[in-house]
C-alpha cells in the first residue's frame, strides 16, 4: 500500500544539533511522522520558526526566533456550495512578532474577506461554482512593503470533522488510514479522516495537488510524500512519469527515490501549462514492481500576473448626430491571458475620461462586461462637436482598481452628419438680366448657406422654379464647388413678347431632411429677370414671289407689292430697300 502525506510548501526551519548535545540537553522532538524519522537517531530540534542557542548563566538553551510568516503555505476547508454573507469559513494564522503591528491582512477575490485576526468569511451571499475555488491571502507591511502570501482551498461537499485548517506540531487522527489490501491512499493536503476518500471499485480517486504559480521558492518546493507501507520490509526506490518528469519540459518535477518526496524545482507559469499529469511508480531494488503506479494530477493555481491586453490601442466608431441615449457606437475588446473562471482573467471596462466634455463630460456610457459603448445623453450635434476623442480602462479582478492590473486604449467617435439644417437663400429676391434671342446664358448666381457637411448629399443644393415661367425658359442648375444656383436661360426669350419674368425658386438637398425637421421659409426667394431689346433686322412674311408678265410691258408698269415687317415694334427705325433680280425665261 502506498502512502502519500501532504507537506506545507514553506521551508520549516530545521537545527540538527549534534547527537551528544541533543541527549545531553533532551531537545523535545515532534511527533510527526517525518519528525519520528529523526526521533530515531535522537538528533532533532524542530520549531515552527527555526532555534536559536543562546547560554545564561552556564546553561545552554533553546529559544525560537521569531520569522514572520504564514504558519501554513496553505490551508484547506470543507464548505457547502451556498454560502451565506458573512459566515466564516475558515482562520488563516500569521506570526507578526511582538510588537509589529503594521501587519495588513487582504484576498484577492472579491468574494471574500479575512479580519485582522486572519478569519475569512464571505462578503456577500457566493455560490461556489465548481467543486472548489482557489485563492490568495497575502500579508504585507505597508512600511517596509514587504509580502507574504498563503493559498486557500475551498473544497465544495459534505461536512467532515476538521478544523479549518492544517496545524502545525500537530498529527490529525484522520491522518493515519488503516491499510487496506490492493488501496492506494491519496494526497489530501490537509488532515482527513477517511470521510473524505471516495471509493471508485478498487482505486482511491486522487484529487488535484494544487502548486500556485510564480512561487519566490526557494526551491526545490516539496509537493508531496508518496511513501508505500512496505518499506518497513524491503528497501523502495520511486520515481515519477510523465510530462513535467522524463517528458519535455523536462525535470520540473523530481522526486527523492529513497523517501518519496516530490518537488517542484522551479516557478511555474500557468499561462505556459496550466496541468500536468504524472505517474508514481513504486519498485523494489531489482526494479521490480512494489505497487501499482498512480496518477498525480497537478493544477497551477492562477496568480493575477498579467495585465488585460486591448486587440487594438485606437478604436474608431463613429455615431449619428441627433442620437437618442442608448445608441450603439462601438465595441472595445481587452484579453486577460489569466484563468478567465477566476477574478484574475475576469475583465471590467470604464471610461476615464472624454474630450472634448461639450456638451456633457458623460456623453457616452460602456458596459463594463462587454466592452459596449453607447450613448448617455442627448445632444450630440455634428456642427458643434465633429468627434470625441475617449479614454477607456480595462481593469482585471472584476474592475478592483485596489487589486487589478489596469490597461488603456483610446477610442476616437466621429458624430456622423445627418440632414438636420435645411438650405437657406442668402437674400430674399436675386435679379438679372437677359437679351432677347440668347441661350445658356447664365442670367443669375443665386447663393444659399447649408451648415451640414460639404460635398455630401446633406449639404448639395437642388434648386426648382415653382412658378413665373410657365414656358420653360429658364432652368437652375447647380455649381458643384460653391454649391450656387446659376438660373441659365434655355428657350429664347422675346422682348416683344416678355420684357421680364418673376420667378419664385426653391432650394432642398439631394438627401431628404431628417425625422422632425422642417423646411426653411428662407428656402424660398424671388428672381427677376429683365430681358433686353436687341435690333432686329426687318423680315419678309412672304420671301418668295413669282411674278408673271407678258413680252412688251411699258416702263413703270407696278408688277407687284413687297411688304416688309420690322420685329423691334417698340424702335422706331427706318427700312431701306433693296432689289436683286433674278431672270427666269419661261
């Protein structure tokens, strides 16, 4: 049968005295297993935190001296999944040594709490998710800034008789488990009674040895004893398996062949590997199998030693002016590469700041899981404010500013134009004038003012004649750069028929107005136009004539009668005529 005993990672300060002096002065000796070992050979001096010689009046004594510390590197307790706010679960006990009260006791999830004299209890009513969380107690100096640091353990399942927590100097009842043919015992890391094994046919399930990453060591760490009941009869050599063993990465665990220690010989880095699987083996000295080999599965405990990573640092969004609050602009997106089922990798997002703060400093909200920024408030107004320039921290620990690592990104949100200014004539009437008989003249430059964005469908200029021109004479067409109406004559006008037209036009743009808005009485105005005499030559009604006469007409006889009309009916002018001949003998 195999024996594991489960170890508290701190180095336990051990002075070996010599053998002569430890019967001479009859050193007490502790009784723990590993302690009865050296009880043998009468030679051990165990204290908590180490021994100190020291001789008063010729006599040689003992006295501990005072290390501060944790009195376990962790500690483990059995609790129910629901936990009430305020119950406690468990005591975590720290020497500070006398008169070193700087001491300041803290977790690191926000779930739990630890009083000053080391008692953890729930913050608010929790709902233990898996079969155990894990998390850090450290102790600091807040003069020296110096750190300690505990693991604690909360195991989910029915109540066993224990105390909370490991303690040192002392050997828990449940501790020894009466051997059982063909059973493997397994690691619990706190003092059990048997309660607390579960039968799985005729193997003991083995729970995970739980090793935190980034350990300040020094190592190697004992993990683990393995110890198989039949060394008190034949000489055991252990070894171990498997990735993190004999497999790359190679030697991250070893193990003492003669006592079945395992170590750990460096920090781990779960971000690297989060598990690791190994295989105990147990043989005698002619490497002949002693016991079945057993499984070790070995977690590393997530320690919060990376900071929330933005996809991008500059994010660009952008949203309608007008918006109503509860808008959607844009999403931002941080990465925590910590274990994201812990506080350590559970990221929250806030806005630090926002520029320009017209014409609220809260014109935009995020959500603090998703990364969602929204609208908060109204008036978001393109002509006023074109874009926003806004800081946005991600902070992990659920967003603890106290104990999370923080990250910044910038997200830039251009307020998008929408046709919210109707255009506007610049005066209320525009005059011109035209000559007669002219096409594509320009008669007319009409200006308008459109404070929507330029060169857009919002801002271009549509200009129609809504009435005095009834014939179609004139048409506005648009100049693309300036964005005027130039009123261009395209059917000849007639001085004698119109010496001047009254138009009324409207201006609108290509887009329609926005939702709610209404059209201008300045997008109206009124355009005269003179139209201009110009000489006219007199014409003929009837250009051709043919005129008969017979052989032997007198000289003077009247053949016939031109009549000539003069269009400029408002010029008094005189005609003159003129003959040409053409003879035609028929």
């Amino acid at each position: 049968m195999v024996w594991i005993h489960s170890y508290r990672l701190c180095q336990v300060h051990r002075i070996h005295l010599l053998l002569h002096i430890a019967l001479l002065f009859r050193f007490p000796c502790s009784s723990t297993p590993e302690q009865q070992y050296h009880n043998k050979h009468k030679s051990c001096c165990l204290f908590p935190f180490g021994c100190s010689l020291q001789a008063h009046n010729g006599d040689l004594t003992v006295r501990p001296t005072c290390k501060p510390g944790f009195s376990e590197e962790d500690y483990t307790a059995l609790i129910s999944q629901n936990i009430m706010e305020g119950q406690k679960l468990l005591k975590v006990k720290f020497s500070d040594c006398p008169g070193n009260n700087r001491i300041r006791l803290e977790t690191n999830n926000l779930d739990f709490k630890v009083r000053t004299d080391g008692t953890i209890y729930a913050a608010h009513q929790v709902q233990i998710p898996l079969k155990q969380t894990v998390f850090m107690v450290t102790a600091w100096d807040h003069q020296t800034l110096e750190r300690w640091e505990t693991m604690v353990r909360l195991l989910v399942g029915e109540k066993t008789q224990h105390n909370g927590h490991k303690q040192k100097g002392k050997k828990n009842a449940s501790t020894d488990l009466a051997p059982q043919p063909s059973d493997t015992l397994i690691p619990w890391r706190q003092p059990q009674n048997s309660n607390g094994l579960r039968r799985q046919k005729r193997d003991w399930v083995i729970p995970p040895i739980n090793v935190p990453e980034n350990s300040r060591g020094p190592f190697p760490q004992q993990l683990v004893r393995i110890r198989s009941d039949k060394d008190s009869e034949i000489h055991i050599r252990y070894s171990i398996t498997g990735v993190g063993a004999d497999q790359p990465p190679m030697e991250v665990f070893s193990i003492d062949p003669v006592s079945g220690r395992m170590y750990v010989t460096r920090p781990m880095d779960r971000e690297e590997r989060a598990s690791y699987h190994l295989r105990a083996h147990a043989v005698d000295m002619n490497g002949n199998k002693v016991e079945n080999p057993i499984d070790l599965y070995i977690y590393v405990i997530d320690m919060n030693d990376n900071r929330p990573e933005f996809i991008n640092q500059v994010y660009n969004g952008s949203v309608d002016e007008g918006s109503k609050p509860g808008t959607y602009v844009m999403t931002v997106t941080a990465n925590d590469a910590d274990d994201s089922t812990t506080a350590n990798g559970m990221v929250r997002y806030r806005i630090v700041t926002q520029t320009p703060q017209s014409p609220s400093q809260n014109m935009f909200t995020i959500n603090s899981e998703t990364g969602d920024i929204v609208t908060v408030a109204a008036g978001l107004d393109r002509e006023k404010v074109q874009q926003y320039t806004v800081i946005v921290q991600a902070t992990d620990m659920e967003g603890n500013l106290n104990y999370g690592l923080s990250n910044t990104a910038t997200a830039i949100i251009t307020v998008t134009d929408v046709n919210d200014n109707p255009p506007e004539f610049t005066a209320s009437t525009y005059s011109g004038e035209v000559p007669e008989n002219r096409v594509e003249v320009v008669v007319a430059n009409l200006t308008v003012m459109d404070r929507d964005q330029p060169h857009s469908p919002n801002w271009n200029a549509v200009y129609r004649i809504i009435s005095g021109d009834p014939s179609g004479h004139f048409t506005i067409r648009t100049d693309p750069v300036t964005n005027e109406g130039m009123v261009t004559v395209v059917k000849a006008v007639d001085y004698e028929m119109n010496r001047a037209f009254m138009l009324t036009v409207m201006v609108s743009n290509q887009a329609p107005l926005a939702s709610g808005i209404q059209m201008s009485f300045q997008s109206t105005a009124g355009v005269t136009i003179s139209v201009t005499d110009i000489n006219e030559a007199p014409y003929f009604p009837t250009n051709h004539k043919l005129i008969r006469l017979e052989e032997g007409v007198p000289t003077g006889t009247a053949l016939t009668t031109f009549s000539a009309v003069d269009p400029d009916r408002f010029m008094q002018q005189a005609v003159r005529w003129e003959t040409s001949w053409t003879k035609e003998v028929v």
